[in-house]
C-alpha cells in the first residue's frame, strides 16, 4: 500500500469512527435526558371517516354515500383535538373549506360535475409551509419572514384543486427547511404522535405527524434531501418522492435556485399506499404520460436488490431493526417474484451526504447565502455564541447547517469534484442495474426514530436519503410495523428513472398482501 493510500484510509476510518461517535454518544445523551421528559400521546379517534383512503372517501362523496361537508368537519375536529399534543399545523383555512366542500355536495345533488377530471373530489388536503397556498401563510417557519403570505397557489396546489381536493390546513416545518428535525423560532417544535419526545422529522415534520395521528390523509410535502422520506420512515406512512423534473417546484420558498431544484421534488405523503398513485398522477399533471401510470406491473417479473448497510468499511453505523426490515420486505417480496432477491453493494453510499454537498456546490447558493439572499446575512460563528446566550433569532440546527456549510467551502476543488464524478457514476451505474423490472431496497435511516434535535451535529446520517436525490431516482417510503418501542420501522423502494410506477407497485403488495404499512399509535383503535 503506498503512502497516499494509507493516508486515504485513515481518513475513512476517522471519518467513520467520528459518525460512529457522535451517533452512538448522541442516543445515550439524548436518550438520558428525555428518560425524565414527560411523554404525551394523542387521543383516540373512534370516528371511522377518519380511517379510509382518499380514493374510498372520493369515491363515496361521488356516490352521495358520504359528504364532503362531513369529511371536512371529522378532519376539523380531529385536528383540533391532536394539534395541542404535536403542534403540527401554523394556519388553518377552516371556513373557506367548509365552503368549498359544500359547494362540492351542492354540485353533486345537482348533477353537475364531471367525475373522472375530480379523482380527489371533497378530499382534504394538507400542505407543507414552503408551499404556496394562496392566503395562506408561507415563511417557511422564519422569523425574517413571519406571517408572509401566498398570493396564488403552487403549480402542484392548483393541481390538486383542480382535482377536487380541499386544502384545509398548512404544516410545520423547521427553520427554512434546513433540518431533518422539526422546529422553528415562529412556530416552535412539531412533536411525534407515537412519542412526543421523538422528533417526526423534517423538512415535511409537520405533515407525517398530522397524517400518522389521523389528522390528515393527504399531503403534499417537498424532498430535496429526504425531506419527505424522513418524515415517512419517522411517523409511519408512505411517502414518495418522485423521479425529479416530474414534479413542478414553482411556488416553492425559499427559492433555492436552478441547481439546487434539481435534486428536490414535491410529492404526495399519506397514509395508505392506495392514495399514493392517484395523488401522484395529479401532481405530475401533464407530465404523468412520461411516468406511464397506467401500466401493469408484473411483479412476478421483478429484480430485488437489497442492502442492508450504508456502505462502510469499518465502523456499522445501522441499528439492526433497520437492516432487519429490509430483509423482512426481501424475504416478503421473495414470495412473489419468480427471480431471487440479489444483495449489492454500493462504495458510493457510505459517502451519500459529501456526494449531495458536491452536487450542490457549481453555481448554487449556500446554506449561509441563504439567509442573506432572503433576509439577512448569517454568520454561524457569532450565531452560535448569540445561541449560547439566549439571545439568537435562528434554530441550532439552522446554525448548524449553516456552520457546516461555511466550513465545506474550504474543500479542495478537487474533493468536490470527485464527490461530482462518483455521484454521476453512482447515478448511472444504478439506473443500469435497475433498468425497467428492478427495485433497491435500502434503509431508512441508520438509528432508530431519534429524539427531538437528536442529529442537528451528525448530518452523515442524512446520507441515507439524499443519496438518490443526487441520483435524481424515484424513491417510495414504506412503513412496515412499531418496533419494540413502538416507534414506526420503514424501508425505502428505489426504482430507475421514470420507474416510479414500480415503487408505488411495491408499496401496495406490501400494505395489501403482507399487511405492512401504517399503524395507528397506541391510543388510537388500530385496523
């Protein structure tokens, strides 16, 4: 081994001893000081309206068996009642929903609407605060822009609209969208319905909590890092982040620029697997034919693929229920496909937050440039004392993110550019192995549901996610069961380019025939 050589893998065994680390010291810490913090759930429902798809209650409000004045009122309610517990929702639009859905009943005993242009008619819809609802607010949980509001819908809100859905509520998000934790200095922090000292993730926290509590049954979050997936895999439900340029991201704050729009995507959150193709095919609007819906997937035909790990090589940063739920959806999914289940290894992934860092840096705005494009100039260094001090305006995972950010502009060029080259090479090599009949199989996260502000020093865990944000691939979030602590356990369903179809196929074997999927937390009757 030469010199050079050595040099470069003591680096990757510091680098993975350090995540090792901090990961691992911050679950005793976290966990010991949340062991005397009370733990709150949420109440029960028993209202049954509350526990259908959005296609069964579209459907019944179609057929006069239910009203969608009655649907909104049950979400209302329900809202009201698990909203002091998680803190999920920043602005309501109770009364001009309340109006639109009777509108919607009036329509419908009139005889007057065209049923297949309305697939989500009278169904409620919840939407993330960085996406423009008009009327409603849209500061993105910044103090800098507090109590801003939309003046017109996002491409994918009026898309929705035009559908039939009624947006009813908007949702919590961290500080700009910057966190996979859920708090802001306006709003203040979003909690997990199946413990409250858990954090639902982020940056679309606010939406999985509101949906994993019965609160919501469709969503519309964002997924540029796994802002989407995080959320999913925290609060139990599906999530699905589309192959990216399907998804309009007009309407979105902050805007993040050209290249920085290009690793993230709008896409539908719920909690049934059903919804999710529908919601999608709505959102897509005219781009839907290049994802072609409509056609079967042979699942017997499919190639599996799985790993259980990110990819290190000397220290395993996993928890074990997550490698155990990848090998329970193969050995699931082993039952149906005729071709057996194949374990890859990818070198790239153990490197996926550096390679989405190098994807960011041609040309795009930095964590740090953000806050003085929009508001204010940041400067991490002097935040954190003013953090320190209790006397800063920004989140410390804002400060964070920020921080790191600043830090990586003293990567060499020429460490950025191989971050750049693997990505592209990881992308590609991944699109061939998977073509058009194959899916990935890949963990969630690598610990188990952490606790609030958990993992605002340990971003590497993010590499799990934003890994296929860097490969632009379609990506399905699947809740499988409540591990011993009754905290959701999930796996992701990677599929090629344009292959989306197949995740939402996988998605629905799963929930359908091996009964995986969403489970109600505690104090809710469970299906």
């Amino acid at each position: 081994m030469t010199l050079h050589s050595a040099k470069k893998e003591l680096c990757v065994f510091l680098e993975e001893l350090l995540g090792f680390v901090l990961t691992h010291a911050s679950v005793l810490l976290f966990g010991f000081w949340f062991r005397w913090t009370r733990r709150d759930g949420v109440p029960a429902t028993a209202d049954p309206t509350l526990l259908q798809p959005a296609t069964v209650l579209a459907r019944r409000i179609r057929a006069g068996d239910l009203k969608s004045v009655d649907v909104i009122k049950a979400y209302i309610k329900r809202i009201r009642e698990v909203n002091p517990s998680l803190n999920a929702v920043v602005d309501a639009r109770f009364e001009d929903a309340l109006a639109e859905a009777e509108d919607i009943d009036r329509r419908i005993s009139q005889g007057s609407i065209n049923w297949t242009a309305l697939p989500l008619l009278g169904v409620p819809l919840t939407v993330k605060n960085n996406v423009a609802v008009k009327g409603c607010v849209f500061d993105a949980g910044s103090l800098y822009w507090k109590g801003q509001r939309a003046d017109e819908d996002a491409a994918v809100v009026s898309l929705m609209r035009r559908a039939g859905a009624i947006p009813l509520a908007i949702s919590n998000v961290p500080e700009l969208c910057l966190s996979s934790d859920c708090s802001n200095m306006v709003y203040g922090t979003t909690r997990n319905p199946y413990n409250t000292n858990r954090s639902p993730g982020g940056s679309s926290g606010g939406e999985g909590s509101l949906l994993a509590s019965a609160a919501s049954v469709i969503g519309i979050g964002t997924d540029m890092a796994g802002s989407i997936r995080i959320p999913a895999y925290r609060c139990g439900i599906f999530g699905h982040k589309p192959t990216h340029g399907v998804v309009s991201s007009a309407g979105m704050f902050p805007d993040l620029g050209e290249n920085q729009r290009r690793l993230g995507s709008p896409g539908p959150m719920c909690r049934y697997a059903r919804d999710l193709d529908v919601a999608l095919r709505v959102m897509a609007g005219e781009n839907a034919p290049r994802l072609r819906l409509d056609s079967p997937v042979n699942l017997k035909k499919l190639k599996v693929f799985y790993t259980t790990d990110n990819g290190n090589k000397y220290f395993t940063s996993i928890d074990k229920s997550h490698s155990q739920a990848v090998l329970d959806v193969v050995r699931s999914l082993e039952m149906v496909c005729e071709a057996r289940p194949q374990k890859v290894t990818f070198p790239e992934t153990r490197r996926g937050f550096s390679m989405w860092m190098g994807c960011l840096e041609p040309g795009t705005v930095s964590f740090a440039a953000m806050f003085k494009r929009f508001a204010k100039t940041l400067n991490p260094f002097s935040e954190l004392l003013l953090k320190l001090a209790g006397r800063s305006n920004h989140t410390m995972a804002s400060i964070w993110a920020t921080l790191g950010g600043s830090l990586s502009k003293d990567t060499s060029s020429a460490t950025a550019a191989a971050d750049l080259s693997r990505a592209r090479d990881f992308a590609r090599k991944l699109d061939d192995l998977l073509g058009d009949d194959g899916v990935l199989i890949f963990p969630c996260s690598g610990i188990k549901v952490p606790y609030q502000n958990q993992l605002f020093s340990v971003y590497t865990n993010h590499g799990f996610t934003c890994i296929f944000n860097v490969a632009m691939m379609p990506v399905t979030a699947c809740p499988l069961y409540l591990d011993d602590e009754g905290l959701p356990v999930g796996v992701q369903v990677v599929a090629a380019r344009y292959q989306d179809r197949i995740c939402l196929a996988v998605a629905r074997e799963l929930e359908s025939r091996f009964k995986f999927g969403w489970k109600a937390p505690g104090t809710i009757p469970r299906l």
